[in-house]
C-alpha cells in the first residue's frame, strides 16, 4: 500500500493525533524501525489500527538500496515539521536515533 500522496496534515493515528507528516518528519529526523517511531511519535501504541499505515511511511521514508540515499526513491510533500503555525503533536524532544528502548 503507497500512502505517499497523503498530506502531511492528514490524521494517521486517531488514538493519539498524530499526522502523516509528523511520522515523515521521525522518519527524517532517524527512526528507522517501527519501535522508534511509535516511542518518538506515539502512534500505534494505542489501538494498532494505523499500524499498517505507519510501517508503509515508515518504509517510503528510509533510503531504499541503489537510491543515492533518496528515501523512497524519491521526495515526500512537505517538511511535516510544523503544521498550522505550531510544533506537530506527538513530536516532542525524545530522539529516534540511537534510541534506547527498555
């Protein structure tokens, strides 16, 4: 499933609101697996119906094998990193790379 066309402002996670490009945002910023991401953003920690969703922009995000290091193969719309004038919900200051998950 591509869900590269979605806006950055679409809803993704309705447990915690958190937006499309919120996760594209994480995903920039170093999440690379799934477990990051969900501690970073918080989506698909509640109920796990955006789970699928979230691992697919989570995918179309990181670099793929023969890219140059484009993620995807190519460029998401928009930055994610501030939606309406304020920080993207669920975005906090909790680092994805080198994570440490206990």
């Amino acid at each position: 499933m591509a869900v590269g066309p979605l806006p950055d402002e679409t809803v993704i996670c309705h447990c915690h609101n958190v937006p499309a490009g919120t996760l594209r945002s994480a995903v920039r910023s170093g999440c690379t697996d799934p477990t990051a991401l969900r501690h970073r953003t918080r989506a698909g920690s509640g109920c796990g119906s955006c789970a699928e969703t979230v691992a697919t922009l989570l995918d179309e995000g990181l670099p793929t094998p023969g890219s140059g290091g484009v993620p995807g193969g190519g460029e998401s719309p928009g930055s994610g990193e501030v939606l309406d004038g304020r920080e993207s919900p669920g975005s906090g200051n909790r680092p994805c790379a080198n994570t440490v998950h206990r």
